[in-house]
C-alpha cells in the first residue's frame, strides 16, 4: 500500500516481513549446517507453546530493535503502537505452555539444533470476558489477519489414521506382521514459526500441525442437495486444530481430546523420521522430549512405526524407543495424570492399544521375586480399579530413558508417590531438571527500566551472562541505588494502573503495594486463600479505622477451564469482594481488589515488572514447580509463598530472610489430611477466618444472591483438600509482617534486590544445559 493510506496494521505486517527477511537466512544456514554436520537434534513435543508476542522478541534477539525503531520514527511510525497490535498467539494455557517457549528459545541461544512440535489451534483455549464476575468463553480468533511469523509447508503433509481394524499378516519366512487399516484419515499440514536465539546466533523451527480433511468436499452430496453432510468429513477433521483443551465433560470432548494427542504425536514422529533415514540408529541422531502425558502415544506409536513400518524386531525396537524419548512429569495431581478408557483406545487406536498390552506384558513379566497383588497392579499400564483404563504416565516413564521433575521437590515426591513402585523397579531413571525462564523476555523485553540500571550497574555483559547477576548483592546498600530502582518500579506502576483504568474501570494508587496473584485459576493455587484474607483484612480495615493501614492494590488475573464450575465461582468471588471494597468509602487508600480479564503473556510482561509482592501460595507438595514465581523475583518482587515447588530452590538462592514462607510443609499436609475434621477445627481455633468466611456464606459480598457462596465456604468445613483453613492464620501473619516491611522502605528494597541479584540460576538456559547434558547427550557450550 501507500504509505498515505496504510494502517497501523499495515505497519505492523511491513516491520515484521522486513526484519523476517533477514531471519530466514539465518535458519536456512542453521537448517543446512545441521543437515551437512549430521548433527543429533532435539525435538520438543508439547501440546502448548505460548509464545506471546514474537515481534518485540525477534527485534530484540537479532539486534535491531532501535534500528528499526529510527526507520520507523522517520517515516512518522511509533513502533511500541504498532507493537501492541501483534495478537498474542493462541497456543497455549500457562505454565506449561510458557516453559515451553522459554526452552524453545534457550535451544536457539545456546545454539542447540531443535525442533519444537505443536498443534495450530485457530482458536487457541478461549478469550475470558468477564460479565458481573461471570467468566464466559468466547473464541480467541488469533489468526483473523493472518500470520506473518508463519509458513505454511503443504509438502511436507502427512496422513494420520483413526479407528479401523488390524490385520495379521504371515511372511513368507512365517514371520507374523500387523498392518493397520485405519477407517478414517486427517491430514497434518505443518505451518513453521521461526524461533530467534539471543544475538541471533541460531534459528530453529517451531513446526505446528493444522488437521485438514483429504478432500474438502463430498461433491456427491452435495449435488444430491445434502449441503450440510457434504462438508461433515472437513468439519470432523479439522475439529482437532480448533481449539486448545476442548471440553471433556461428554464422551465427543473427551474423544477429540486423545484425537488432538495422537494426531500432533504421529505427525511429529512421522516428520522427525523423515530426517533420520536410519531408524534403528534413531536415538543416536535424535532426542525427543515429552513435555507432559499429552504426547505419551510417541511411546505406542514410535514402536508401531519402528516394528509395523521399519520392520525392525520389538527388542531392537523397544531400545530404540526408550533411548530416544524422555519424558517430564509437570504434575502429582491424579485428575493431570492422564487416563484414557480402554474401550476408547481399543476403537480410535486399536494397533497402539495392542502394542500397549504388549509393552504391559513384558513389563510384568520381567519383575523379578515375589510380588504382591497390589505391587503389579500399581505398575500395571492398565488402571482397573474403576474401569479399565490406560495410564499414560506409566506409559511414558517405561518408554523414556530419563523421566524428570521439574523442581527439587516435585521430583522428590514424584519418587515417593505417583512413580514409587516404577522407580523402585528402574533406580536413577528419575532425575531432577528444575524449571527456568529466558531473561531476554521477562528480564530486558519486559524491564527496559530495571534492565538499563543493571547494565550501568554491572556492566553490559549481564545481557549475555545471567551469573554476572550475583554482582548486585555488594549494593544492596547503595541508597542511590534503592531510589533508581524504587523510581523504575514506580513509573511500571503507574503504567500499569492506567491499565487497570481502562480494562476493569477501576483507579488504583501506583503508591500503594501492588501484591499480585496472575495464573491459572485452579483449587490447589489458592486464590481462595487470598481471596478469604482478603475479606479479613477488609473487615479488620472496618473494625479499626483509625489504624495507620498500610495501602494495598490485590491484583489478580487467570483463566478457568470451562468445565471447572468451582473455579468460575472464585472468579465471580473475587469480583463480588472487589466491588463490595470499592463501594465501601472507607476503603479509598487503604485496599482496593482487581481482577484483570483475559490473562496472556502480554498482560503478564505489564504485570510482572509492576509488581511488589508475588503471591505462590499453592497447597505444599502440590505445585510442580512455578515459573512465575522466578519472573517476579527476578523483577525484584519479593514473595510470599508454601514451601512448594520451585519456592523451596528460590529461598536457597535468594537467602531465607529474603523471602517470606508460611504454612504446613508437604508432609505436614498429608498428616492434617488424615483428620477428616482438620478444616472444621481450623475455622472453630480462628475467630478471624471464621468471621471472614461468614461474610462471604451470608452473602455479604454478594446480596443480590445470599446463598451464592455457601457451598464454596460450607465445602472448607466439610473437605479442605487444599488447606486454605489450616493456613490462613500463618497466611495473614505473614501478611501483617509484609506489612511492617513496607514502612521500612529501605529493608524492603535490600530484599528486592537481593532476589534480583539471586536469580541468576533459574536462567532456562541453565535448565536447557542441565537437559542437554543429562537425558538429550548433546555437546553445548
């Protein structure tokens, strides 16, 4: 177009495409040099990749970000507005998806040769729009302008089968082959992402797999007048791609689930062969990582591709398969350890579900001694305590060479709980690879502020070497300091409280503690524990009013999944609360709540650099790790936290007087557990909680519907899985000394910096090398 009549969308698609140009040269340098040198190549296969925003991303890592700033401002173009036009992408929920696109682009950085594998949904999980509190779904239509980071590669398509039936074949020198005759077949056409490593030293492909129909049309049907059925084929199959976690509440949704798993599964083993032309030397040229149960068909479908299409013998096969895949458990909790129905199974994947049986069978038969009933069946792939079902876990474990934890003490209980019996038959197969994040994003994309004073600080080697970080402890005396870094927080605040006003209508004061709670809505991260403090405080501010409060903004956001009605209802909770503090005039400069909708990561890098207090309050033992935990005190945020996950790795590095822990321990938790009455007790010792929690029964925030929340407050009484009752009393002193700190604003921002400087180790290329080393046998600097 004409400069005269182009949009600033128009701007956004030039500034990308121009500086596209110069990317694809560099990936096809790294695309041929990996080929040339034959060199072993990592493949990370993941159901979410939430990427954000990529253009700030690639200016950034390729250098050319002010450069492209001046062009722009020459031609009369803001690029931080044009910027801001970029949709984020679609393709992922939390901290699942986040972890992902940190490594992918630590692989890029540290010059590691990968390929990252996905689904590209259209709609990705859902935009949260908010009415009255009420969290409703609508779709997140990410690609309505189109893409320009992506190429769609129609060549390299591959077929992926449903349903059908198997059929035994005898060769000639007797041997038995099984050939699969699937009823239905979706096509995978994979759409590549380039993915920039820092100084742009390498790009690596971010192949995601869009599900189309082989043909469009049943151009019979629709000549005989049936419009509707002749394109039901086209709408089954790429139903898959659509959107990310479809409901599971009916038996269609939780077919479509294992359809997504295995169609990005088989169509990332499918094209990652394809390079390898040698399958029975596979795992010396490739590494694949299974980031989570989504994708642990690989184990079932690797050996059905290697036996039923290589030819290749089961125990060579078997070793192949394990040598190359590795798994990475995120989660204890038995309703994420993926099950699927064996009748499901036996009818959309028979051959896997014979190759599964198989798998089992020589597993069990390899056990050695005597063993109980209750021993076999605890290693059994097949869960026949209510229904025969298939554990994927398990699966994935037996298949993999390495299994890893995310965090110290998530890899700990993964030994001692769900994988107990599996470990004590495979000692050393689990290991620890404590999560990380890319500081090229949360640290000097997300912080330009903070990311300037650490370079004039410490020198600009801290945007290449993440150690050099440590350096900031000899200043935390610095009062020149302390007051560079408080102005650098204030203006993100402020930055963020005009955000505030115009999403949620609401004015917040920039000089109040901004303590922040932003992820996934879920029971065992406790937003209801900060909510029922919340309510306490509320009513303490009432009771004395004349108390010298100290200021504070309650900040939270995240998503609930649709089927999950508890957690819509803390969302409508922490609405009604909020606007019952907004409505009460002595509230004003004391405590205001609010909840911010449509979480992303865009909204994540306004959020975290803004924030003064981190809230990691999950149930101790049951956060696997956290990664926001680390961005936030990375950012200089000081936390407020379980001894849970990654919280236990962060006191270690950024000192225990530097960080603020409250609660029971893991251990703790399952002894109160074991007390059916344990949160009945805790209400009747707490006058305080239970006064909060009766104003939230009686519909004190909530008059237009009394009895709205009587469930939710009757449920901690009755079974408080989660501890919000055990804990709320250390939980509010905790908060009360916070409190305290902030009138010493001094101590306050030693300790914030103190956590800035002890970050360093929670660098996810520290992750990435811990994994090249350990489970992929990769050389990296």
């Amino acid at each position: 177009k004409d400069a005269t009549v182009a949009t600033p969308y128009d701007w956004l698609t030039a500034s990308i495409e121009v500086v596209r140009d110069r990317i694809i040269d560099q990936w096809i340098k790294a695309t041929k040099e990996a080929y040339e040198e034959k060199e072993k190549r990592v493949y990370y296969l993941s159901l979410e990749f939430l990427i954000g925003r990529l253009m700030r991303d690639a200016f950034s890592n390729l250098g050319v970000m002010e450069t492209m700033r001046a062009a722009l401002a020459s031609l009369g173009v803001d690029l931080d507005l044009i910027a801001g036009l970029e949709p984020d992408a679609a393709l992922g929920n939390g901290g699942l998806g986040r972890l992902a696109a940190c490594f992918m682009e630590s692989m890029a950085s540290l010059g590691l040769p990968a390929h990252g594998y996905g689904i590209r949904y259209d709609y990705g999980i859902f935009r949260q729009v908010l009415a009255e509190g009420v969290q409703h779904e609508v779709p997140e239509d990410w690609l309505a302008f189109g893409n320009p980071w992506e190429f769609e590669r129609p060549d390299l398509s591959c077929p992926v089968g449903f349903g059908g039936h198997v059929e035994e074949v005898t060769e000639e020198d007797g041997a038995v082959r099984h050939v699969w005759h699937p009823a239905e077949t979706v096509t995978a056409v994979p759409y590549d992402t380039p993915v920039v490593g820092w100084r742009g030293r390498r790009v690596n492909t971010l192949r995601l797999w869009s599900a189309r129909a082989p043909s469009p049309l049943d151009l019979d049907a629709f000549n005989r007048g049936d419009h509707v059925g002749a394109t039901a084929g086209r709408a089954r199959a790429e139903a898959i791609s659509r959107v990310l976690y479809p409901s599971d509440e009916s038996p269609a949704g939780r077919e479509l689930r294992l359809r997504q798993e295995y169609f990005f599964t088989s169509a990332s083993l499918r094209d990652l062969m394809r390079r390898h032309p040698d399958p029975g030397k596979l795992h010396e040229h490739a590494a694949v990582q299974l980031n989570d149960t989504h994708p642990a068909l690989a184990v079932a479908e690797l050996m059905r591709l290697l036996v039923d299409e290589k030819g290749i013998g089961w125990e060579q096969a078997w070793t192949v398969t394990r040598e190359t895949l590795s798994y990475t458990n995120h989660t204890l909790l038995p309703e994420a350890l993926e099950t699927w129905p064996v009748e499901l199974m036996e009818r959309l994947l028979p051959r896997h579900m014979q190759i599964i049986y198989l798998i089992n069978w020589h597993s069990l038969q390899s056990l050695e001694g005597p063993r109980t009933e209750d021993f076999i069946r605890s290693v059994s792939l097949i869960d026949e305590t209510s229904g025969r079902r298939v554990r994927m876990g398990h699966l994935a474990f037996l298949g993999s060479h390495k299994v890893n934890g995310v965090s110290a003490l998530h890899t700990d209980l993964m030994r001692e709980t769900v994988f107990r019996d599996l470990a004590s038959l495979h000692p050393g197969r689990i290991v620890n690879k404590t999560n990380g994040i890319t500081f090229r994003r949360w640290l000097q994309q997300a912080n330009p502020g903070l990311t300037a004073i650490l370079v004039d600080v410490l020198g600009p080697g801290i945007l290449d070497d993440p150690g050099l970080l440590a350096g900031l402890a000899a200043h935390e005396g610095d009062p020149a300091l302390r007051e560079r870094l408080r102005a650098a927080r204030a203006r993100n605040k402020i930055a963020l409280a005009r955000l505030i006003e115009e999403r949620a209508g609401t004015r917040v004061d920039p000089s109040a503690i901004f303590d922040v709670q932003v992820k996934r809505i879920h029971e065992y991260k406790r937003q209801l524990l900060n909510l029922v403090e919340t309510a306490a405080l509320y009513e303490a501010i009432r009771a004395e009013p004349h108390r010298n409060w100290t200021p504070r903004v309650k900040i939270m956001a995240g998503k609930a999944a649709p089927s999950y009605h508890k957690a819509k209802l803390i969302i409508r909770l922490a609405h009604d609360l909020g606007r019952r503090i907004e409505e009460d005039p002595s509230m004003r400069g004391r405590l205001k709540l609010v909840f911010l909708p449509n979480y992303n990561v865009s909204l994540a890098e306004r959020i975290v650099p803004a924030a003064d207090l981190s809230e990691q309050i999950s149930t101790a033992g049951m956060e696997a790790s956290g990664t926001g935990n680390m961005k936030f005190a990375l950012n200089g945020a000081l936390t407020i936290g379980t001894l849970d996950g990654a919280n236990v790795e962060i006191r270690e590095h950024v000192g225990p007087d530097n960080i603020t822990i409250f609660g029971l321990t893991a251990p703790e938790v399952a002894i109160r557990r074991s007390d059916p009455d344990h949160g009945r007790a805790a209400i009747a010792r707490s006058p305080r909680l239970a006064s909060a929690l009766h104003l939230i029964r009686s519909g004190g925030v909530s008059p237009d519907e009394k009895g709205r929340y009587a469930a939710l407050v009757d449920g901690l009484s009755d079974d408080d899985a989660f501890m919000v009752t055990d804990d709320f009393d250390a939980y509010w002193e905790a908060q009360r000394g916070l409190d305290a700190l902030w009138a010493d604003q001094a101590a306050w921002w030693r300790r914030s910096i103190a956590n800035t400087a002890g970050m360093a180790w929670f660098s996810s290329d520290r992750t990435i090398r811990e994994y090249a080393q350990d489970i992929w046998r990769m050389p990296v600097e």
